[in-house]
C-alpha cells in the first residue's frame, strides 16, 4: 500500500458503510415513521425493534469508520431482519404498505441483500 492509502478504509469498507447508511436513512424516514402509523393489537413491538435496529446500524457505522470489524456483524444482523422484515409485516401480519404499494416491500429486501453481500465481502478483505 502507498503512503495515502494507509489511512483510508478499504473500498469494501466504504462499500459496507455506504449501504448501511442507505439503510439507516431509510429506516429514520420512511420505518421509523411507519412503525407509528401501524398502533393496534400487537404492532407497538415495531415501534421498538426499528428504533433498536436504527441504533445498530449507526453503531457499526461508527464501528467501522473506526477501522472495528464488528461494526459488520451488526450490519449483516441488519440485513437479515431487511429479509425477513417485509415478510413479517406485510404477509404474515397482513399490514398494508403505508403507500398502499404491493410490491414495495421488495426495496428493503432488497437492500437487506445488499447490506449482506458487501459487509461479508468486507469481512473477506478486512486489513
């Protein structure tokens, strides 16, 4: 590695940290909202894991930044809660999306993939 490159954190890292941040925003402004919209018989649990998982996340952000590979276990903690979440939520539970859009529990998903993906590539390469 070159002089420059021995503070920065690796392109994985950054990778990881990029989609766990994504995350994060979404889970400040689109779940954490969401989990208050669904009070009513069983659903106050939302409005306690989301906030949790948030917390987590924003937890291995920091983690990571400080060069900490715990900082990925959380994030792919978080991620199988993103593959599980909408399952949970939408079919099992039969709540409605907010927006009444079928098919936009396939984004968390999605990102819940991707945060897995990145953050066990991370770990790979971790120096």
């Amino acid at each position: 590695m070159g002089e420059n490159e021995k503070g920065r954190l690796s392109i994985y890292v950054q990778a990881a940290i990029a989609m766990m941040l994504i995350q994060l925003v979404h889970k400040i402004v689109r779940e954490i909202p969401g989990s208050f919209g669904f009070i009513g018989e069983g659903m106050r649990i939302g409005m306690v894991i989301t906030p949790i998982f948030a917390s987590l996340l924003a937890v291995g952000i920091v983690l990571l930044v400080l060069r900490i590979k715990w900082g990925l276990i959380l994030g792919i903690a978080d991620g199988a809660c993103m593959l599980f979440q909408p399952i949970l939520v939408h079919v099992i539970l039969a709540k409605p999306d907010v927006n009444g859009i079928w098919w936009y529990p396939v984004f968390p998903i999605m990102q819940g993939l991707l945060i897995i993906y990145f953050c066990i590539l991370a770990w790979k390469k971790f120096d």
